[in-house]
C-alpha cells in the first residue's frame, strides 16, 4: 500500500521532470501536445474543407521540441505555443494562396463570360476553341482526300452520289458548286436564274455542262480549284483560332499578374495577422531562451539532465 510520504515524494518528483529525453519519447510528447495541450487542444481543424492533417501538426511540434529542447512544464508550454504560431502562419499562406485563387477565378470566369449586346459570348475557352479547330481539320483532311481522288480520276459524276476511296460524296452538291463558279460563261439567263432559285435538277445540271463541252476530267478539274478555295478558308480559320488560344494564355498570364495579391482589405488583413503572429514566435522564444540561461546559469538543467 502506498504511504503519505511515498505519494508526497511522486508529487515532487513529478514537478521535477524534465520531459521525454529520447526521440520516440518526445514524439509521445507531441502526440499529448495535441491531445491535451493548452493551447492545441481546439487548434486542429478535422472536418469541412478546410481540414487539417494532424500527423504535420505533430511532426512539426516534435521538430520544434527536438530543436528547442525545452525542460519543465513552463518551457514545453512555450514550444507548443511557438508550434502553434507557426501552424497559423501556415494558415496566413493558405488563406493568401485561397484568396488569390478566388479572385482570379473570377476574373478568368468574367474574361470568357462577356458577352457582347446580343448576348454572345466574346471569348471562348481554348477548350471550346480546340474543338472548333478539330471541326475545321476534319473538313480540310476531307478535302485533301477528295481532291487526290479527283485527282486520280476515280471520281464519277453520272450519279447523285459516289462512293470510294473510303470516302462518300454528295455529287450533286459538287455539280452546284462547280455550276456556280462558271456560271457566267456556261449558263443562260433562264438557266441562271432558275439556278440561283436552286430550280435545276440533277440532270439539268450534267445537261449545262454538256452543252458547255465540259468532261468529267473538266468538272474534276473546276471542282479540285473549288475545294482548295475552300482549304483556304479552312486553314484562314484554323490560325485566327490558334490567335484566339495564344490571347486566351496572354490574358490569363497577365490576369495571373494582376491578381497575384490579395484584393484590397484582404491584403492589410493578412499582413496585420501574419506581423502579430510572428511577434508573438518572437516573444515566446525571447521567453523560452531567457528561462533556458536562467536554468543554465542555476545548473538546474544541468542537474535534471543528470
């Protein structure tokens, strides 16, 4: 059974303690900062969004322990009030980083969401502009397939539509294409007409061009010229889409720029918190070094140490 003097001299031995001495002690140690500390007991956020890793709260109280090498109940306190300082420094960058973020978002969200007095957007994202380039690549590709085909004279215009070469095409469509492009020269005037009313059938079409002399080597001919026109114009679009991209990246490098600081009353914000949390780092080393030479001078570390 435990006497009054047994119980009397645990009390002071108690009050003597230096704290854990070996490395898996002290991590022990910061395990209990978190658990029962003073000042962390709230400190770690453990839910929400905002949620916090515990073990990096614990690992950097033990590396502060480890470093400061605090003794006694008062320095200990010390540390894990300078761990907890350095953890809401932590924050201060988090909320900065937060806040930057935020504010940049919005302004790269306003960038491609104005729209003009019709309601049309001005700018699209390069996402939505690489799918247009997809589109106008896939009509060109098509185009320079067709045109080697025409070019290799496999092509016939008897029929409405032709299939081959791993291609399918509307020949009426390339009859009205090629008509339209001489129309001046092959046409007459009731024929003209009725074919800017889109009122000439398919064979009236192959009749025009029989009447003009023109063979299907002649038609491909015309056709090919059409088409590559068109490349033109295909390729035109592909590289104001490619300009489109590159002012896209060059607005949200320069909004990166702008923006690369919290807004306003953020920032004073920030800079007023993070100044006090620092005085306060500052003042409880002060603190911590000022008892650690008192303990020094007194040879009481010493003494614990022993």
């Amino acid at each position: 059974m435990t006497t009054e003097k047994q119980i009397e001299a645990n009390k002071k031995n108690a009050l003597l303690s230096t704290g854990a001495v070996t490395d898996a002690g002290k991590a022990v140690v910061a395990k209990n900062a978190v658990n029962h500390g003073v000042f962390a007991r709230d400190l770690i956020i453990s839910s929400g969004d905002g949620r916090e890793n515990e073990d990096e709260y614990i690992e950097l109280l033990y590396n502060l322990t480890k470093s400061l090498n605090p003794s006694g109940q008062m320095e200990y306190l010390l540390v894990e009030k300078i761990a907890v300082d350095f953890w809401r420094l932590r924050r201060v960058l988090r909320f900065e980083t937060g806040s930057i973020r935020k504010y940049l978002d919005m302004v790269i969200y306003d960038y491609y969401n104005k729209a003009d007095w019709q309601g049309k957007k001005e700018n699209k994202t390069n996402a939505e502009l690489d799918e247009e380039i997809a589109k106008q690549q896939e009509y060109l590709d098509w185009n320079n397939a067709y045109i080697k085909a025409l070019k290799k004279g496999v092509v016939s215009f008897d029929t409405p539509t032709w299939s081959g070469e791993g291609l399918e095409s509307d020949i009426e469509e390339d009859l009205i294409m090629v008509v339209d492009a001489i129309k001046e020269k092959a046409m007459s005037e009731d024929e003209y007409l009725r074919f800017e009313d889109g009122g000439l059938s398919f064979e009236e079409l192959k009749a025009v061009f029989k009447k003009a002399e023109y063979t299907d080597k002649d038609i491909a001919e015309e056709l090919i010229r059409e088409l590559e026109k068109q490349n033109e114009g295909y390729n035109k679009t592909i590289y104001d889409l490619e300009q489109r991209k590159l002012k896209n990246r060059i607005a949200e490098e320069v909004n990166i720029k702008i923006c690369s600081l919290p807004a306003g009353d953020n920032a004073e914000k920030v800079m007023r918190y993070e100044k006090s949390i620092q005085k306060s780092i500052f003042q409880n080393l002060a603190i911590l070094k000022k008892l650690q030479s008192l303990s020094d001078s007194t040879g009481e570390r010493s003494d614990q140490a022993e």
